[in-house]
C-alpha cells in the first residue's frame, strides 16, 4: 500500500507522437522509458525515487501492453543484478534505487556488469540524496562511476532535458557496450514541466523470447583472463566510443552569453543548471530564461570529461569557475589536469570560491558566483541581492526572525499512533530495572527512537545491519547482552542473511527486535513479503519469525499488538534475564499507523456517506487528576500528547492533554499504567450517525454526570466567594 497512486496519472502515459504532456519528473521518466524500447524494468524504493517506483507499480497495465517485465527488487543488489539480462541480449533494461546508499549495496553487481560490458542498453537511474533534505550521509555518486568506469548522465531539472537524457543513455550504453548511471536530484524528481511526447515502443526482443533464445560469451564472463581484457577494452575502445557518441550528439549544452564576457565563463553540473541560474539572475547576469551574459558550458554528462570540448570551451578565457556541488571535487581535479596537459592558460577557480562542501544552495552558489564576476567581469553584475548580506545583518533574508531561545529544536520523531512508539517506551521501562543495553539501531523509521524522549540507539551501519552492528558485543561473558533493532523493511532486504543467519551461526549472545509494521513505511508504504495484503502479483503473508526459525533461531516470540506496553515490556524483560546463552529475536507486530489511517480514513467516509455508525476512539487528560508533572509526556513523545494552561487557578503548572490529532492508539493510557504513573487519562468514543440506542445512552450519561458533579459545583462556588 505505496503512500499515494498515481493510477490516474499513468494513463497518460499513453500518450503519442506530438502529444505535449505536462507532468512530474517522475512520470516524464516513465515516459521516456517506454518510447525508448525498455524490456525489463526493476528497482529498490528510496527517496528521491520511491515515486518511480510507484509508478511503475501502478503503470502495470500500461507496462503488460508493450510486454514490458517489471519487479519490485528485493534489494539494490537484486536490481542491479537484473541487468545481466543486458549482457548477451540486446535488452534494453533500466533499475532504479536510492544513492549513494543503494549504489554501495548493488556496487558488486555493477562493478562486474561494467567489467563485462553490455550488449543490449543497460540504464541505472539513481535518485541523488544529497543535500538539506537528504536523510542518509552526505556522499556522492560520481565517485561509483569513475571506479568503474560507468558514464553518468546528471541532466538538466527540465522534464524535456530528462526525457532527452534517458533517450540518449540507452543509446550511449550500446555504442559503447558500458552501463549508464542517470542521476536525479530530489528536486528533479518532483519538478513539474512540459515535454513533446513520442510513441511508445514495445521492445524489439522482450524478456520471453530471450529466455527462449539463449545465448553465452565466455568473454563476458568476469573470470581471468578476461577480467583484464576488460580492463583494455573499456580504456582502448569503450571510453573513446562513449566521448565520440556524447560529442555528436550534443549530450552537453552551450550557452554562449551575449558578448559582452566572452574572456569568462561558467561549467556546472547538468544538475545545478536551474540553481545556476536563479543565481546570475539575481545578480544580473542572465533572465529567468537563461538567456545568460557569462558563457556556460553545462555538464549534462558528468563523467567521461569530453577533454576537447573542456579545451575549445576554455580557450582564449582569463578565467572559468567550476561550479561542482559536493566533495571530493572530482570535476574540478579532472578540469585541471585537462587544460595543463593542453597547455591552456584558462584560470580554474571551484571550491576555492564556492563552499567546499553541502548543497548549492541559491545562497551558496550567488555567493561564489559574485566573488567570481566582481573580479573577472563586474560589468555583468548589475544587482546586489539580498543573499550576499552577512546572516546577523536584519535586512538579510537570511537573519533570524525570531530568537534562537523562544524556538525550541524539534527532533524528527515518530507519528502520531505509530506502532513503534510503544516499543521503545516498554524498553525504556525495562531498562529501568536492568540498566542500560548497548543498542545497534537500523535504517527505518524506528532511527528516530535516537531522539528525545528514548534516547536509544548507538549506531546504524545499513539497512538490515543493525543485527551485525551488535556482533561484536555480543559476548556470554556479559551480563547485559547487546541489542540490535531492525524493521521488517531491513530484515528481508538485508537482515535475514546477514544478521540473523550471522547470529545463529556464531551463536552470538544478543536480543534481535524486528518492527514489523506490515510495509516498508520509511520508504513510502511499499508492501513486502510478510505484508497482510492480498496481491494478484506478489506473494505475501510469509512470517518473519518462519523465515527466522528456518535459519537456526529457537528462541523467537512474536508480539502481535505492541499498543500493550506492559506485554512489550515484560518480553524485554524475559529476553534480558534469561540464562541461557545465544541468539533471540522478538517480533513486534502492528500495522503502520499512517497506512492504516489512510485506509481506514477511507473507509470510514464511505461509511459516513451511506449513512452508517461510525465511532472513533479518543483519549484525553482529565485536567482535575493531572498532576503536571508530565512524566507521560517523556515516556510517549506523541506528537498528539502536549501541554496546556491549568484550568486551576489554584495551580500554576501546566497540565497535559491530548489534541484532536489524536488517532485513539491509546499508547498514552498504557504507558501511564505501564509506568505507574497516574489515572489521569481517558478513553471516549466519538459516534459519527448514532442509532437510537446511542441516543438513549448519551442522555443516561448527561444525567448522571450532571447529578454527580453538583456536589463539586457548589464547593466551587463557594470556594470562589
């Protein structure tokens, strides 16, 4: 159950020749795809792309039309794997996954695939996390392509640019026998433009006939000694192919300037193009249309350099600036060696003038770009915006607002109801009377358990690691064993393999949590082996705790309902006191709360709409109990349990409550219970087309509560007089 659908918007992807198609990047990626031939398609979800993949899920009818395959990879190994299919067949095939992170895990595959080469184009679109909005460590791709030597496209953030890019990947690939990296920023992804469509085309040979028609070449096999005669070709003949075919086609753009700075000039990535030019734009040297002063040569290939076109670019210019987001500054080293081994004059400045590291932002590159200019061609800068002001001067955009003391860090955290929650509270309860566990957390949304209020969690080494991460620690000669936690996501990615199959065959004396909340829901709510729903093409309702068992694990418990905190935390309890010496894993079970509220939002307005009962739990804080001291409110960090005014006047301090956001998971209520806390909350049912009998209670109720609380209102009132 993916976050959202994109079923109506793939029926655009129908669309034919001269049809002028306004959609996401995404779609416009899709689109290119199916008027490039593709025959096969696969891919592990992760921001910025788990919207492809969604599409491409959605987009099966369409897909089935041409005989086109599509899987949803088990992990980016799994993808990149696929594309051997490309190796001996002339299969046009394209992966997808989340990078640098899913390029780690699918560099094997890649290294072997680009060691052989292609037959067939082999196209890889990564969805580049770097940046402010990344969630992963900040590293790039580019350094996977120099290694081994796979050419990166890194086109403009244009829809007709992208389209363009993934057309000409595929014939890159096959003229020079090499797999392509596509690269495209979050912003790439979810930009919305225009573009002239072409007809789609079903694949000269699908995935079917290949399996029937097989073919083999020792050659391509990496085994010695081909593996150095691949080495040679990708040097004597790949390479000069891939520069020939990126030259003739015009892969990269020149943007000549007007004239009036032609001993200057600007080379950026593909990718930074629009940043570039809001950034001239402010500073007056280009319009909103690119109709740029300063020459600019744009890089929609990144990698091979096209040396002849960096010289001619370069010549006869006091200086050019390279603006390269991220290190190392590959680009820039790679520029260098170009223009002195061609004895050109050109002064290269890069990060000397822009920031050596993190996202170039408009700030950023307006910035660099300004220091740049005043110094080789003032005569272009006509503006003087507000960016270029120092962060304490108030006129800038971007001096604080508000002070740093009254706006208070807001850690990301779990969402409201989310089955995790309980969790880590009934761990943290546990801890209290075992002391503290060395804690290997995983990729997902259980990370967040690292912030406020739990404060659990050491280390992440990758998704499915966590188990592995605590393997070293997990001595019988400890008395607090270690404790890994990973979500279902993880376990069948990576987990499975390489921690508990690890565990058991080390005999590794540790606790194992898998949080199994149905889908993989950091990633966007795909759904995944163990899932509960019933799909036409995918198999599911397969047991964590099966496959675990099958792999050697005897002790295994799985916790069907993690809103029972007092049953999480008895269980960590029993984990933590036993005797015996190995491996043991819990199974904490409850659907995403956030996908479920999406089906059951749904379902409860088609209720409403036909007029049925519908009723919605609710908990609140009775302000006369709550004692304010909030004690609820460190051991939960729902986003729906906060503070408000005492409506004691009598009492200063604020008391908690629940807001209306509140999904009724009643994690709040068994905490405080769980806890010891206090008899401060409550549960009430909020009935949408009562029955008549709902009616009847309701006043029933009114009445007793009204003669039950007289007695309370006239003490009021007499203590106010």
């Amino acid at each position: 159950m993916a976050e959202r659908s994109f079923a109506a918007e793939v029926q655009k992807l129908r669309a034919g020749a001269g049809e002028t198609l306004h959609v996401e990047g995404i779609l416009a990626v899709t689109k290119a795809l199916l008027q490039s031939g593709v025959a096969y398609v696969g891919g592990y979800q992760g921001a910025p792309i788990s919207h492809l993949m969604d599409v491409l899920g959605d987009a099966r009818e369409v897909l089935d039309e041409l005989d086109i395959r599509f899987e949803n990879s088990a992990s980016e190994a799994t993808a990149a794997a696929m594309l051997a299919a490309s190796v001996h067949h002339p299969l046009r095939g394209a992966i997808t996954f989340k990078s640098p992170v899913g390029t780690n895990v699918a560099s094997d595959a890649l290294a072997n695939l680009a060691s052989g080469g292609v037959t067939g184009g082999a196209l890889v679109i990564l969805g580049e996390d770097y940046g402010e909005g990344s969630s992963i460590m900040q590293e790039r791709s580019h350094a996977f392509a120099m290694k081994s030597q796979m050419w990166l496209l890194d086109p403009r953030p244009n829809t007709t640019a992208i389209v363009e890019a993934v057309e000409a990947g595929f014939a890159l690939s096959e003229v020079s026998n090499t797999p392509v990296l596509l690269e495209l920023r979050l912003r790439s992804c979810h930009l919305h433009g225009g573009f002239v469509a072409k007809d789609n085309r079903r694949p000269p040979m699908t995935v079917a006939q290949a399996a029937q028609a097989p073919r083999r070449a020792v050659d391509r096999i990496v085994l010695p000694p081909a593996g150095f005669l691949h080495e040679k070709e990708k040097i004597e003949d790949r390479w000069p192919q891939a520069v020939e075919f990126i030259r003739e086609r015009g892969m990269n753009e020149l943007f000549p300037g007007d004239g009036s700075a032609d001993d200057v000039g600007v080379i950026v990535q593909g990718g930074l193009y629009n940043t570039l030019n809001r950034s001239m734009e402010l500073l007056g040297a280009s319009d909103a249309f690119g109709r740029t002063r300063v020459p600019t040569y744009v890089m929609n290939v990144t990698y091979p350099v096209v040396d002849s076109e960096i010289v001619e670019f370069c010549a006869g210019k006091r200086a050019v600036i390279m603006v390269e987001e991220g290190q190392p500054d590959y680009i820039e080293q790679n520029l260098h060696a170009v223009l002195r081994r061609a004895d050109v004059p050109t002064v290269l400045h890069g990060k000397d003038m822009l920031a050596a590291a993190g996202e170039y932002t408009t700030q950023v590159v307006t910035r660099g770009l300004d220091r740049f200019l005043s110094k080789y061609a003032p005569q272009t800068v006509t503006h003087r915006p507000s960016l270029l002001l120092d962060a304490d001067d108030p006129a800038s955009p971007l001096a604080p607002r508000v002070a740093a003391e009254v706006v208070r860090p807001r850690p990301p955290g779990l969402c409201t109801g989310c089955p995790e929650r309980p969790i880590f509270a009934g761990l943290k309860l546990a801890e209290r009377e075992t002391g503290a566990h060395q804690i290997s957390a995983d990729i997902g949304c259980h990370l967040f358990a690292i912030n406020a209020p739990f404060d659990l969690g050491a280390t992440t080494m990758g998704y499915g690691l966590g188990a592995a991460g605590a393997a070293a620690l997990s001595s019988d000669r400890t008395e607090n064993r270690p404790v890994s936690i990973m979500g279902d996501g993880g376990f069948w990615h990576n987990g499975l393999t390489s921690g508990i199959g690890n565990a058991v065959f080390n005999k590794s004396d540790q606790l194992m949590v898998v949080v199994d909340n149905d889908y993989a829901a950091a990633t966007g709510g795909q759904d995944l082996l163990s899932s509960h729903a019933e799909l036409e093409r995918r198999s599911t309702h397969h047991p964590i705790e099966r496959a675990a068992r099958g792999l050697g694990i005897t002790r295994a418990t799985t916790i069907d309902h993690t809103y029972d905190v007092q049953k999480v935390k008895d269980a960590f309890l029993k984990a933590f006191r036993r005797t015996e010496s190995g491996p043991e894993l819990l199974v904490m079970q409850s659907e995403c709360q956030l996908n479920r509220q999406r089906r059951v939002k749904k379902e409860r307005a088609e209720k409403l709409k036909r007029g049925e009962r519908v009723v919605r739990e609710r908990f609140g804080v009775d302000p006369e109990t709550c004692t304010g001291d909030h004690a609820c409110i460190r051991i939960s960090g729902c986003p729906s349990l906060t503070i408000t005014d005492n409506p004691d006047p009598l009492r200063s301090d604020p008391i908690a409550t629940v807001l209306d956001s509140c999904v009724g998971c009643g994690v709040c209520g068994n905490n405080a219970h769980a806890a010891v806390l206090c008899p401060s909350f409550y549960r009430t049912d909020v009935v949408d087309n009562p029955t008549v009998s709902d009616r009847l209670l309701g006043r029933v109720r009114g009445w007793w509560i009204t003669l039950a609380s007289r007695g309370l209102e006239r003490r009021a009132a007499r203590m106010e007089v």
